[in-house]
C-alpha cells in the first residue's frame, strides 16, 4: 500500500510543486510528505532541479529579451533614418519647384515673346512658333507628314475678351477670346479665314502650373522625382512623377528660368471623360524681340477666302 501510495505522489509531485494540483490533493501530498522521507528527498530535488531550471529559463527570457530590444532599437533607427530622409527630400524638392515657379513668372507675365515648339506625333512634324505683343498673338504652325506633304497654317489674332465660364475655361493657362485671320498653305493651295472669333490659350509654358497651394506643392513633391541634368546644353532638371499630380509627367525644366524645355509625351483627360494624347514637345524661348513688323499681313489676294 505505502508503495503503491510513494508512486502516486512521486507522479503528482511535479504538478504539485507548478502548483497545479487542487486543495484536496495538496492535502494528500503533504500528508505523505510528513511520514516518507524517501518521497521528501524526492520532492526536494525535483523543487531544486525546478528552481534551475527556472533560472536558466529566466535567464533565457532576459537574453531574449535584450536581443528583442536591440533590434527594435535598431528598427526604429532605420525607421527614423527613414523618416528624415523622406522629409529632407520631400523639402529639397518643395524648395526647387517653389524656385522654380519664382523664376518662371518672371517670363510667364511677359506680353513680348517669341516661343518656337517642336513635336513629332504619329509620324507627323509639327513646328509651332507664337508671337505674343500686348493684346496681338501670331501662330504659324508648319506640319510635316510622313508622305512629304507641308502645311503651314498662320493666325493673326487681337484679344477682344474672355471666353465665358464653361469646363474648359477652367484650365489654365485660361482661354481668351481673340479675332484672328487665318491663312492656310499647301502644295497646292492658299486659302484664308477673316474676322474668325476663337478661344486660345498660348501663354508661357510654367513647368508647375498646376500647383495652386501648399497642399498641392507637398502632394507634387512627394509624387515627384527631381535631378539635376542637362538638356541641348542647358542646366536643367528632369521632373517625372504622376500625371494626375503634374501638369506633363515627364519634363525638363531649365535651371534659370523655370520654363519648360522639353516634355515628354503623356495622356490626358478632358471634363467630358474623353482621353486624349499630347506628343513629347521641345521648347525655345525669346523675350523682348517681337515687333509689329511681325504682324504685317500677307497680300489677301493671293488667296481664296472660305468660310468659317
């Protein structure tokens, strides 16, 4: 009996000693404690192996514990190192597309320029050159097909107004209203519009027009990517990001003068949902070198007026 009794309490000792025996059993166990000294010496040793074993594993979770937070210590680093980088990049591009505006609106307040752009789209050379005096705008655009054929359309045009608030007047540059003639000349033909009322938009070309306020510039800067390079050997930036963000999602902007120098091809939307695309553009600028003589009209003679 006493040794059937010695084999159950020398199984229950463990439990007993992580306290996971109940009152009733404890009982028992201490009883027995009392009266056999062999299950006693038993019962001390597994409490002293227990002991070790329970600093080797408290040792453990103290070693594991330091190495934890050393490495969240150095998570967080990485993180914070993360962090200001994101900051410091995002402000060195707020502060070079802020300077750049600055620069541009120098050029883009001009009433006296010259602009020429150059694209090639769907195999077709375009060549458009604007001549802008006061309230006067020219246009002479060259187009270049791929089987040879040349146009070149000239406008002469005088502002006489605004275009009236519709979905595209809220673009900008915005449209204004100008009384143009419109002289057309082909391999084979000349023909001429008169007194034609349009709206157009040809102001300066600002590489960031689509930047009203500082939400706008921040979002524009985090979207962006902007590095110093050259262009037909000109110090300028490359700016490319989102089109959603940026007015051309890809572009060089000059250095000096924050106009754009050169675009490259991007789709766009209009407000009623319909995608367009607008080709990859370069651009030259001349300001203060357009004359009246500039806009001298060509004989009307020699051309056949047709109808708007």
């Amino acid at each position: 009996m006493k040794e059937r009794d010695c084999k159950i309490i020398q199984d229950l000792l463990p439990n007993y000693i992580e306290k996971l025996t109940n009152e009733e059993t404890n009982k028992f166990i201490e009883e027995h404690l009392k009266t056999c000294e062999e299950c006693k010496k038993i019962y001390n040793n597994m409490k002293k192996d227990l002991n070790v074993d329970n600093k080797i594993k408290e040792k453990k979770k103290v070693k594991f514990l330091k190495k934890y937070r050393n490495k969240l210590r150095i998570l967080e680093i990485i993180i914070l190192i993360i962090v200001v980088a994101f900051v410091v990049n995002t402000g060195r591009k707020m502060y070079i597309i802020t300077d750049l505006n600055n620069k541009a609106q120098e050029y883009v307040n001009s009433t006296n320029y010259h602009r020429t752009s150059y694209s090639l789209d769907n195999g077709n050379y375009n060549k458009l050159e604007v001549f802008s005096l006061g309230d006067k705008k020219k246009l002479i655009l060259t187009t270049m097909t791929e089987d040879g054929e040349k146009e070149v359309v000239t406008t002469y045009g005088t502002k006489i107004g605004t275009v009236p608030d519709t979905p595209y007047a809220k673009t900008y540059p915005p449209l204004e209203k100008y009384k143009q003639n419109i002289y057309k000349v082909t391999d084979t033909e000349k023909t001429a519009m008169l007194d034609v009322e349009v709206g157009m938009s040809v102001d300066n070309q600002e590489a960031f027009w689509g930047i009203e306020n500082t939400k706008d510039l921040i979002m524009t800067a985090i979207t962006s990517s902007i590095n110093k390079t050259t262009f037909n050997g000109n110090e300028c930036y490359y700016v490319s990001g989102t089109p959603a963000i940026l007015p051309n999602a890809s572009m060089y902007v000059n250095k000096d003068t924050g106009l754009l120098i050169s675009t490259m091809a991007s789709e766009y939307e209009n407000p009623d949902g319909e995608r367009g695309r607008i080709a990859g553009t370069e651009y030259e600028y001349e300001f203060g070198t357009v004359t009246e003589e500039d806009f001298i009209e060509p004989d009307i003679s020699e051309y056949t007026i047709v109808e708007q």
